[in-house]
C-alpha cells in the first residue's frame, strides 16, 4: 500500500508497513500534544499498509521515561520498531535542557543496544504554540513523520539481515 505525501523531508511514497509489529511510546504529559502525535503516528502506520492489531501503543508519564520504556520493549523481540513521541517545552530552568538531552541520548543509546529501530518523535520546543504546529492533525505532523521513519528503519534492518543469510547460504 502506497500513498503519495507532500513533505519535502519524507519520501515521495509511504514505505510498506504491511507484516510489521510496531509499538508507540507516548507521553502523558503535554497530552493535548503527545496524544495528537500519537493520532498521526498510527495514522501513519495503518495508510501505510500495517494492521490496527500489530501496533501496540503504550503511555509512560512522561519523556524521561520514554527510553526505559522503548528499551524494555525492544528487548523482548516482538516489535520490528519503536515510535518514541513526547512533548518538552522549554521553561525558565534548565531543566529543559537536561530532560531534552537524557531522552535524546537514551533513546539513541536504546536503539543501540537492542538492535531495535527506535525513531525520535519528541518535540522539543520552545512554545505551547509552536507544538501544536508539530502536531497538526495532517502529514505535517511529527507523529506521521516518526512512524514513516520508524518504518523505513525497520525494512532496512529486514533488508540487511536478509542479504547477511543470503552471504551465509
């Protein structure tokens, strides 16, 4: 299933998530934002050929939790890719600063450790204003965007484990 998309970011085409397990980690803080980022993601994955029942959507409290989350899940081998989605607004501390960059990195180093596509689809952002423009309720958001990457990921690492069998055969 393929559809044609607008951004200049994404691809031309939708990539096809028909067969893949993909689980969403989402924020409860910022909901009015993350929920929304939550809607696109799923929107997303499901135009973009994967069923309702094989993308599993799972809450945390808030981004720093993310990571441990994503890690947990990634590390029992069901999920082809994990969606990572939150909202940090900067504040008048700097705390801004240090949540912004524990997720960033955790997420980073999660992916890496597990071998699990993990796509960063945190908004971090200066303004209530400005994350809403992030997560308008079309293929601008950054929800969609996370997913189609996630599914990118995902059907890189299929590609690459396949020749890596085909070269052992």
């Amino acid at each position: 299933m393929s559809e044609t998309i607008k951004s200049s970011a994404m691809p031309e085409t939708l990539p096809d998530a028909s067969g893949l397990r993909v689980a969403i980690v989402v924020s409860r803080f910022n909901p009015a934002i993350t929920y929304a980022l939550r809607d696109g993601a799923t929107s997303a994955l499901t135009t973009a050929g994967a069923r309702a029942e094989s993308i599993e959507v799972h809450e945390v409290p808030g981004a720093f939790e993310i990571p441990f989350a994503a890690k947990v899940l990634a590390t029992g081998g069901e999920f082809d890719a994990i969606v990572c989605l939150g909202c940090l607004i900067r504040g008048a501390t700097p705390h801004f600063e240090y949540i912004s960059s524990a997720v960033s990195h955790g997420i980073t180093a999660a992916a890496a450790d597990t071998g699990v596509p993990m796509a960063f689809g945190v908004l971090t952002v200066n303004t209530d204003a400005e994350a809403l423009e992030r997560a308008a309720p079309d293929r601008t958001n950054k929800g969609w965007e996370a997913a189609v990457a996630a599914i990118e990921m995902a059907l890189f690492t299929r590609r690459l484990a396949a020749a890596r069998q085909e070269d052992l055969a």
